[in-house]
C-alpha cells in the first residue's frame, strides 16, 4: 500500500533506496523497480501515463525522495517538466495545466541524490510486488 503525507510518497520508504529499473509496460503502464534500504524489491506503478520524462539514468540511481501531486496542486512546472519543455511556454501550458486538473491527473516525481531524474503525469500510482522478469 502507498502512503502519500503532503505530497511526498512516505510508504513505502524509498529515501536512500536505488532505482533499479524501468519498464515501459503497456503504451500507458510504467513500472519503476526499486530496491529499498532494507533489501526488499517493490514496483512503483503508474497507470494512464500522458508523458514521461527520465534522465540520467546510471548505474546506482540513488533516490532522495518521491513525490506525488494531482488536482488543484499541479502546477504550470509539472506540466512543463512532464512534457520537457521551457516553463515559460504561455501558449500551451496554461491550457494544459486546466486540461490535466480537470481529468484528476496526477504527476510523480522522483528526485534523486545521485543519478535519475523522473516526472510522470498519469492517472495513478500503485505499488506492486517486484517482478524479476520483464512481461
């Protein structure tokens, strides 16, 4: 089960864990593999993925934190990072943003201490056990 206190995932504990992988399941499903301090694996699923972005993922993606915002919370920055463009685009962003608050989307972050950088704007976040195969 995930927990979400003031926007920051704190069920499971992911601070300090590594992000193993990323699965692009289904043309909307992603799936982040992530290995806890503890030594358990979870998958961190997003279901109804709109857009994506991750960067520099390298060989020990160490998390700092995840966070999770929908609803009146998105901003014209989760929009703009989701999407990869300047957050300073006045023609289409603002559209968007009303767009993506109006369908309760929801954007997740993860930010790293070292490592992968992600932003996904989907319809949910779940937590499943962690597959050792790709589907």
């Amino acid at each position: 089960m995930i927990t979400v206190k003031d926007e920051m995932l704190v069920s499971p504990s992911v601070h300090d864990g590594s992000l193993m992988g990323i699965l692009l399941e289904k043309p909307d499903r992603v799936r982040l593999v992530v290995e806890l301090v503890t030594g358990e694996s979870v998958s961190l699923v997003m279901d109804g993925v709109r857009r994506m972005k991750a960067d520099d993922f390298r060989g020990g993606n160490i998390i700092l934190s995840v966070s999770v915002t929908s609803g009146s919370d998105l901003s014209i920055a989760d929009i703009a990072d989701a999407y990869g463009m300047s957050h300073d685009n006045t023609t289409y962003l603002p559209r968007a943003l009303e767009e993506h608050r109006a369908a309760g989307l929801t954007v997740v972050r993860v930010d790293p201490s070292y490592g992968c950088t992600l932003v996904c704007l989907c319809n949910a976040l779940s937590m499943e056990a962690a597959r050792s195969t790709v589907p």
